[in-house]
C-alpha cells in the first residue's frame, strides 16, 4: 500500500504543474499488444505528448505504487521536520501572511 503522504507529495506536484498551465495524465500505464501504443488510461501517449510537440518539456514520470517512504527532511527555515514537497509549517504561515 502506497503511504498516504507519498500520494499527497505526488498530487501536490500535479496541482504545482496545473497552476502554471502544464498538463499531466494520470491513470494506469499499459499497452494492450506488442504492436498497440502505450497509453495510460484511455490517452495514447504518442497523441497527448504529440500535443507538445517541437515545445521545450520536462517530463516527470512518478509511480503512485512505489511503497518506498519519503525521506524527512529538515526545514532551513524553522527547523521543523516534516515529509513533502515543502514545510506545511512554513507554507501555512506564507499563506497567512500573503492574505490568502
């Protein structure tokens, strides 16, 4: 079983690509024949990376079944450990102090 906050860092990558315009799929990887095309879900690769086609990309490619924990990390900033993307304690009080 994939450890809940594993998944939360993950989703919180694709909110961070959404929010400045990138696209992402998600679903299960698969091809149904040698000859078939590598989908993931219902989307033929070769269409959705066809979309961004001659366009500078990263591609990210992250496994939601990978079981392996997240490092703790220490924050450089309060010095708080947490496990993520980024310091909640830090980013609650960004928010805060931004109005949002």
């Amino acid at each position: 079983m994939v450890p809940a906050y594993r998944r939360a860092s993950i989703r919180e990558l694709t909110q961070a690509a959404a929010n400045i315009d990138g696209s992402f799929l998600q679903g299960v990887l698969h091809r149904d024949a040698e000859d078939s095309p590598w989908m993931v879900g219902t989307t033929p690769l070769d269409v959705w990376l066809g979309r961004h086609s001659g366009e500078d990309v990263t591609l990210i490619l992250v496994s939601m079944d990978d079981d392996r924990p997240l490092d703790k990390r220490t924050c450089r900033t309060c010095g708080r450990e947490y496990v993520g993307f980024e310091c909640p304690h830090c980013r609650e009080i960004r928010y805060r102090l931004r109005g949002q």
